[in-house]
C-alpha cells in the first residue's frame, strides 16, 4: 500500500510540472534542460513570461552577479537585457521593461 501511494503521489507530482511547463515555447524548455545540466546558479535560474509590447516574452535570470538577466521571444532570440550587469541597469535597450511589462507566470525556478 505504501508504494502505491509513493508511485501515485510520483506521478501527480509529475503530471503537475509537465501542467506547468504545457504552452512553453520548445526553446524555453530546451534552455531549462541547459541550465539544468549545469551546476546550480547562485542565486537559482529562473525564467518568467511576460507580456511586452504586444508581444509574449520570457526573462531569464542570471547566473551571478554583474550578468545581465535575458529576455528572449518565444522562439529565443534576444531582445534586450532589462536589468543586471555593472550597473544592474541591464543593457539600455528596454529601459522600460519593468514599468510596462505584464507578469504572466513563473515557468521554472531551478529547485535544487
């Protein structure tokens, strides 16, 4: 009886994230693999959708310090970086990401 519930607990829990991860662009997924492969980021990666400027967007966090945090289009190409680096200021390119962009989900934060 206990490994029925262990197995069926697995699997909702599995069910849960593949839920979570369901309308991901397969890019976005792919560079979660990626960055799962690697050792853990400190702080934790993490990626979040946006919508900006029309437009569905997702920003990924950045590996340490003085990096700039990405934001990519739904097919991963590089928009801009509106916050991190030096300055922490990102790279000048959407200085109004945060004052326009709408939150829409957090699609993954590394749980290790």
């Amino acid at each position: 009886m206990k490994r029925l519930f262990i197995l069926l607990f697995s699997i909702a829990v599995l069910q849960s994230c593949n839920r979570k991860l369901a309308g991901t662009p397969a890019c976005i997924s792919k560079k979660i693999e990626e960055i799962k492969s690697q050792a853990k980021w400190n702080p934790p990666a993490e990626i979040n959708e946006y919508e900006y400027n029309g437009k569905r967007v997702f920003l990924v966090s950045a590996n340490c310090c003085d990096q700039y945090f990405m934001l990519l289009d739904g097919t991963c190409n590089s928009i801009c970086a509106p916050s991190g680096g030096l300055t922490g200021g990102g790279d000048g390119k959407c200085t109004d990401f945060y004052k326009n962009a709408k939150h829409i989900r957090l699609v993954w934060k590394d749980p290790r």
